[in-house]
C-alpha cells in the first residue's frame, strides 16, 4: 500500500475511527481524575518520520510517552505522549498529591510509573475496543512501556520496525484537553503497521488500488 496515495474516503473511515476512540478515551480519562476531559476533532496525516518529531516540538523536547504494542488482526503501535509537566499533573490527580514530581533524583517515581501505566492501559484499552467494534478485528495492547527521554529518542524506537519497510506514518492525532486547568494536552498516536491498513479497510468494504 503507498501510503501517500490514500483516497479521501479511506481518510475520512480512519478519521472517524480517531473521532470514536478518542472520545472512549476521553471518557475513561474523566473518569479516572474525576474532571470533565473534552477532546478535538483528530487529525488524520501521512507524515514522514522526520516531520513526526515536529508534531511534538521538536527531537529534543523532553517528553513522557506511554508506548503499546497493537497485537493481534491487524497489529500497530500506540503513543500517548505528554510533556514533564502535564505528566505530573496527571499523577498528582490521580494520587491526591498535589506535591508530586515525576523525577526523584532523576529517576521516574515508582508511584509515577504504575498510575502512568494504568493511564495508557485505560486509554489504549478504550480506543482499540473502539476500533475493534467499528471493524470486527480483533486487537489487544501490549503491556505499556513507559519512557521519560527526548522526543527523537523515544519515537526512533518504536518506528524502528516501520522504518524497514516504509518512510511514512498514518498518524491519528487526537489532542486531549483538561478545559477546567492547563493541565492536559497530550497526542494519542495511532500507527497501524502497513499491513495492517489493508485489513482494516477490508473490513470495512473500503478498496484500495494502490
């Protein structure tokens, strides 16, 4: 599949499965800091990975990223990447401590490390159950890794894989808002491995030339 090619309609299908998985996400961020999280309209983009650094302000921002594998049908990585600031926000809400900084002698926490983890099993979980219900394939996340460096590390990583087979990604970027604080404004990355796209728009009736 050349990515750079796809039709407006197979753009439109992967934009209203972000529009779906975003909002689970949403609600079970709501629910799990107790205040009303809104989320954008995402974003769907075939983007180049270096350009993808761009998106997050650059290779050397520092970032916190929750990183999870899509395993099974149709298998895919998921980021949910945070600054160091709105990642100790989220912590401190969901810890009721208010004094709470992610690093302790340059080191991530270990209470910080086991609330992200379950933010990035809540939020993959909704959006691939979204995603699986809207195309009746079948789609788990992997145990999350969490990471806490620059961004151009972080994402070099995980599109290690990718990148031998294609220099593109099809990115679905949701941005997340906490309307009440400044707290929150994290990017929900969707990269379906390439194999994967023609999976999913068979499933949905959706043909590709390319």
């Amino acid at each position: 599949m050349d990515f750079k090619q796809l039709s407006n309609e197979q753009l439109d299908v992967l934009r209203e499965i972000g529009n779906i998985g975003a909002g689970n996400a949403a609600t079970s961020m709501s629910a799990i800091i107790n205040r009303k999280i809104e989320m954008e309209m995402p974003s769907v983009n075939i983007v180049a990975f270096d350009d993808l650094m761009d998106l997050i302000g650059g290779p050397d921002q520092p970032i916190v990223a929750i990183f999870i594998r899509i395993q099974g049908e149709a298998p895919g990585t998921v980021y949910f990447l945070l600054s160091i600031k709105e990642a100790e926000y989220l912590v401190r809400e969901i810890t009721n401590d208010p004094s709470f900084t992610l690093l302790d002698d340059q080191e991530p926490s270990k209470i910080a490390i086991s609330a992200l983890h379950e933010i990035g099993n809540i939020l993959a979980g909704s959006y691939l159950s979204a995603l699986s219900d809207f195309t009746n394939i079948m789609m788990q996340p992997s145990i999350p890794h969490l990471s806490i460096d620059m961004a151009g590390a972080v994402l070099t990583v995980g599109l290690l894989e990718l990148s031998q087979v294609t220099d593109y990604a099809i990115v679905i970027d949701t941005t997340i808002n906490d309307k009440d604080t400044s707290g929150i404004h994290g990017h929900f990355f969707l990269l379906p491995d390439p194999e994967s796209f023609d999976k999913i728009f068979s499933a949905l009736g959706i043909q590709h030339d390319g």
